[in-house]
C-alpha cells in the first residue's frame, strides 16, 4: 500500500510540472536536396522515378505530338520541337515499331511514311501558327488597326513560306516509298502517300493560295497608312484628335 501512495504522488509530481525539451518541429525537414541524392525522401523518389521518360527514337517524339480542339501557338510550338528532334533521332528496333515489320524492304517504307508523316505535321502546324496571324477578310473596320495588321500579316507571311520546305520534303517522301509496292499496316499514312503521289494533295498550291490572298490584305493595309500616316503607330498611342 505504501509503495502504491508513493507512485501515485511521484506520477502526480510528473505531469503536473511541464518537461522542457530541445526538440523543435522542422517544417523544412530534408526540402533541400538534390535529386537522385542521397538524402532524398523516399516520398519524392518514388513518383519522379515512376514519371520520368527520356524519349530518345523518332516515333517517342512522334507519340509526344497532340493537338487539342482548342489550341494556342504555344501547343503548336511544342509540337514543332518535338517533331523536329524527332526527325533528328534514330528510328526504333523493327520489333518495337508502331506496324509490325516483316522484311527489310517493309522497314524502308515504314521509315520513309514516318518521315513523311512527321514533315506533314510539322508543316500544317507552321500554317496553324500562320492562320493565328493572318485574317481571312479584311474588313473596312478593321483598318482601325492598321499598324497592328501589318505587323500581323508580316508573321503570317513568314510562317507560311516556313512551312513550305517541309512540304517539299514530305512530297520527296512520298514518291520514295511510292516504289516499294509492298503496303505498311498504317493505313492514314499510306492514305497520305496516294493522295500525294497522285496530285490529290498538294499544299504548295494551297500555300500559295494563301500568300497571294495575303498579299492582297498587305497591299490594302499599305495603302491605308499611305493615306493616313498618323494611323501607323500602335492604337493606344494615338490621340483623340488624331483619330
């Protein structure tokens, strides 16, 4: 009984005094570190090692390539780069590609419909970017905004002539792998190989279409600010009584 009383006194004693302590709640615990270090949580090891890719052959960049419905110039200019570093790296094993490969003369084609292909998106992307800037009817209206135009059309014209050289490498493409007879199981690009072949498709006239519909604008927007050279500053910085 005794001995009862007294841990019950010394527990009292304990708890009733506050126990100081040098421990200090770091929030910032182990934030600095480096990557693949030594001191790297395993919280955060996990989900970047999980999420990490180095795409390294042609068709890696080309599954990289996306266009939503609704896409902005810097969509379209990612998808440039990455089709552009594609066409710069080395094709995958035949056993990895995106068809099943069955001989030699097979994986030529195969390469040269890639190569095709990636030209083709790589070019449609620039007239993308083109039709950003450009306008497909100059309206009186608009002319309030001469300056602006100008300097708008000047990178729609340099997009699409942009654009140009890419067709040309596709059409080469094209007609190379229109000599082996043998059919790739990629039926859009063997559709794009025909239309091209044939003169179905052929984006240097509808290139073209838009650069002389274009020049067109320029003379109009020129003439304006001929007439009204005031107007040939940005908007916000013409005054009221120069309008």
């Amino acid at each position: 009984m005794t001995y009862f009383f007294l841990f019950w006194i010394l527990s009292f004693t304990l708890y009733s005094y506050p126990v100081e302590s040098d421990y200090r709640l770091d929030l910032n615990y182990n934030y600095d570190y480096e990557k693949d270090g030594l001191k790297t949580k395993f919280s955060d090891w996990v989900p970047y090692k999980l999420n990490k890719w180095n795409p390294k052959f042609l068709e890696d960049y080309y599954e990289l390539y996306g266009l939503k419905l609704h896409y902005n110039e810097n969509e379209l200019r990612k998808n440039i780069y990455f089709l552009k570093v594609g066409l710069q790296s080395r094709f995958r094993h035949p056993k990895n590609a995106l068809c099943p490969i069955k001989d030699e003369e097979y994986y030529f084609k195969y390469r040269l419909l890639l190569t095709m292909h990636l030209n083709l998106q790589i070019m449609r992307s620039y007239m993308r970017l083109a039709s950003l800037y450009d306008k497909r009817h100059l309206y009186f209206q608009n002319l309030d905004f001469a300056h602006e135009l100008k300097n708008s059309f000047k990178v729609a014209e340099g997009f699409y002539k942009e654009a140009l050289p890419y067709w040309e490498k596709a059409r080469e493409n094209a007609f190379k792998a229109d000599k082996v007879k043998k059919e790739v199981d990629l039926g859009t690009l063997e559709s794009e190989r025909y239309e091209i072949v044939s003169g179905k498709l052929d984006f240097r006239e509808i290139i073209g279409t838009h650069l002389s519909r274009l020049e067109k604008k320029q003379k109009a927007v020129e003439q304006f600010l001929r007439e009204n050279p005031k107007a040939d500053k940005p908007i916000l910085e013409i005054e009221p009584d120069e309008e």
